[in-house]
C-alpha cells in the first residue's frame, strides 16, 4: 500500500470526485469519537468515576487546553514543512493514530493510586491525548484547503466532512453510557476503558481510509522560503483570518457551555440523566442536516450574511431555553433540534473560510501556510474550550457543586443559566464579531482569478 509510486497530479481546480469528497469527511467521524467523548463526557467521569473534584477537573480541562492550544501553531509550521511522496499533511492520519489512541484509553484509566498520583495521572494522561490529537487533526484540516482551491468545492467537501463529524458525535452520546455499562458490567472504572479503547480502533480505521482515497493538489508558490516567525506575522495581518480566529473562540464558548452542561442539567435539575443518550444526538442528528444544507446555503446567501444570522438564531434559541419548566421534556428537544439546525452550518462553513484565508494570504503576501493557518485556528477553539470549562468550574464551585448529592436552588439556577443565557450572550458576541469579515464572494472571485494568472505565468 505504501510502495506506490508518485500520485498522478491533478488540476487544483478540478471538480472532486465522490469518493474523495466522503473519503476525506469519513476521518471527521473518527476525530469526534475522540471530540465527543471529551466535550461530552469527560468532566463528568472525572468527578463522578475518577474521584476529583469539580473545582481540580475544571482546573485540569482548562490548563491542559490552554497548554495545548500553543501546541497547534507549532505542529501546523512542521506540517507545512513535511515533504514526503505521499504530501504534507495526510502522512500525520496515519503516523499519529496509534498514539493518539493509545493516549485516549490511558486518559480514561483510573490507575490505583492516591489523590495526588491520581491528578498527576489525569495532567500526563489528558496531556498526551490533545498533543496526538493535535498532530492528527491540523493537518487534516489543512488537508481541506489544498485539496482543491474552488471556493465551493470546499464548502462541499467540509459540509460532508461535517455531516460525518455530527453522525459521530451523535453516535458517541447515545452509545457510549450504554456501551461503560454492558463492558464494564457494573464496573465503570473498566467500562470508561474499554469504551473508548472500542472508540480508538474505530477511528484509526477511518484515518486509514481518508490517508488512501484523498489527494494534495494546491502547492505553495514555487520557491517559497521556510519562516516561521513570517508565517506568524502574516496571520497577524491577515484581517479575515483575524476576525475568524476571535469567532471560534467565541463560537466555541458558546458550543461547549451547553454540551458540558447537559450532563449536570439532566442529572440535578430534570431528574432523568438517561435522557442525555437522546439529547445530545438529538443536536447531532439536526446539526448534520444543518451542514448539509451548507453547500446549497452558499450558493445563495454570502458566506458572511449567513454566519451572521445563524449566530443570531443561536442567541434566541438559547435564550428561550431559560423559560422551559423542568418537566416539559418535549419543548427540551424542540429547542435542541432547533440548535442543532442553526449550528449545524456553522462548521463547514468557519472551514471553508479558513482555506480562503489561506488564499487570501498568499493573494497578500505571495507566501502560503496552510496548516498554520488552520493550527491557529484550533488554538483559538482550545482556547474558547478552556473558558467555557473554566467558566462551569468556577459557577459550579461558587454554588456548592456537591458531585452525586441533591443540587441547591442556587446550584440548580446557575446549571439553568449555563444552559440559556451565557451561552446566549457569547452568540451575540459572534454576531459583532462577524460583522468585521472583509472577504465576500466577489472578493473571492477576483483573487482567485488572480492566483491562478499568477501560477500560470512563465
């Protein structure tokens, strides 16, 4: 499989073949076994199977984000680096899947140790599950920007890519209870174990297939010399890219107080924590629908318009969450559903835009650094992770959070209020923020026109 010789070059602007397109959104079902499990989960096993606190697992979640979030740039720079036969960024699918796996199970493991060993367990163990993430999942978003360097294409390819990533996600929440309690057979320490061991070798799987059926076709400009700190301060200037990184921030708040909190809603305010094996894929299920919508969206409604307004849908929905009583399960999934509608889009096409960074970039400055370009973006979603985990640590250690007791009215209010109107106001902080993009479609049109009379220039 690896003996061939060199892969035939294609147009960058050629259409894309179906089996390419799946191929490359297949590996986005495997991230989000790992995405899931972590967004979803892993703050609740740490405080109600691991045996921290509430205040120590916020601490961890946040400080290893924040660490690892400096990781990306670093890897994106040795991606954009990496020459091999087979290109930069698709070799990492398949030298990192292994470690990455095996960093997953051992992040959740509850090794026999005492409180302090526990901890400086949890710290090694999750540390090295987002460093191996890192190196497999920036250079699989690069690999969407040089794929092809047709605006739409892309929006196409990371609508797919997104469809996969919800369909695992759903997969991971309604599965993954059931899966802890029929492996660990009343042993949920075994159970987190072997779940997310099932977890690994599925997605290093799915690594494998996009790593064979997907092909690098946009190059940086020949002659292009190596300069980090050049690349860094391109980005600095790159207007769009700027305005994009704040947005996942923002975005990414907005995404993780709500999905980390559903646990603790369902569990100490409705009463029925089964009911999270429906609710969060009840997001997924319509946030897949969302992100097909996506490539049709575009051909419509300017990609700029339509992140304004998708955020502005996310702000009400949000909002109105506050006003459902604990027993009105229905108008619960209504509104989730609804969410899940509206975000859904939101995804690929953040992505899409990410790559017309990247062309804006070389347009500007004659130079191209597309995994740095998508590494920064993930830092900035890392770190919009660590606010949102800081944030429900520091609410949940201000009210009492007692783990596996009766909430107080306080406690249960602030779970409510994580669940409606925090996340409500960081939507309405994207909206501003979006406001300031400056790449329409014309825009596009004009520079990618330009681009291509340059490379066809003797």
């Amino acid at each position: 499989m690896f003996k061939r010789g060199p892969e035939t070059p294609v147009a960058s602007g050629a259409a894309l073949r179906w089996r390419e397109k799946i191929s490359y959104g297949v590996a986005d079902m495997g991230f989000n076994f790992y995405w899931a499990n972590i967004a979803t989960f892993l703050l609740i096993f740490y405080t109600d199977t691991f045996g921290i606190s509430a205040a120590q697992a916020a601490t961890l979640l946040a400080s290893i984000k924040l660490v690892n979030a400096f990781t990306d740039p670093v890897i994106g720079a040795f991606a954009d680096r990496t020459n091999t036969r087979f290109g930069k960024f698709r070799p990492y699918l398949i030298w990192m899947s292994i470690p990455l796996g095996a960093a997953a199970v051992l992040t959740y493991t509850t090794p026999d140790l005492d409180a302090d060993g526990k901890l400086l367990w949890a710290y090694g163990s999750y540390l090295a599950m987002m460093v191996c993430y890192t190196c497999v999942n920036i250079p699989y978003n690069a690999l969407s920007g040089v794929i092809s360097n047709d605006p739409q294409e892309r929006s196409t390819i990371n609508g797919l890519r997104f469809i996969f990533a919800f369909a695992g996600s759903t997969l991971v929440t309604a599965a993954t209870p059931a899966m802890v309690a029929w492996l660990g057979a009343g042993d949920d320490v075994r159970g987190w174990q072997l779940t997310m061991l099932a977890w690994s070798v599925a997605a290093s799987v799915m690594f494998l297939i996009t790593f064979i059926n997907t092909r690098e076709r946009v190059l940086p400009p020949p002659g292009q010399k190596n300069d980090v700190w050049r690349d860094i301060r391109d980005l600095a200037a790159n207007r769009p890219w700027v305005v994009l990184f704040v947005l996942a921030l923002v975005i990414m708040v907005t995404i993780t107080l709500r999905t980390t909190t559903s646990a603790y809603y369902f569990k100490y305010v409705v009463g029925r924590p089964e009911l999270m094996a429906t609710f969060v894929p009840t997001y997924m299920v319509f946030a897949a629908i969302g992100a097909a919508c996506t490539p049709l969206l575009t051909r419509f409604v300017d990609k700029k318009r339509l992140m304004i307004g998708l955020m502005s849908c996310t702000a009400v929905l949000s909002s109105l969450f506050f006003l459902i009583p604990a027993d009105r399960i229905d108008l619960m999934f209504v509104l989730q559903a609804g969410l899940g509608l509206v975000l859904g889009p939101k995804s690929p096409l953040a992505f899409s835009m990410y790559a017309d960074t990247a062309d804006y970039n070389e347009w500007r400055t004659g130079r191209r650094a597309t995994a740095m370009t998508f590494a920064a973006a993930t830092f900035s979603q890392k770190l919009g992770t660590a606010v949102a985990v800081s944030v429900i640590g520091a609410v949940f250690t201000w009210l009492g959070y007692v783990p596996n007791a009766a909430q107080t009215v306080g406690s249960q209010a602030g779970i409510v209020w994580l669940m409606s109107f925090v996340p409500a106001a960081f939507a309405l902080v994207a909206v501003l923020v979006m406001c300031l993009y400056n790449l329409d479609a014309r825009a596009l049109a004009r520079m990618g026109a330009e681009l291509a009379a340059r490379k066809a220039a003797p």
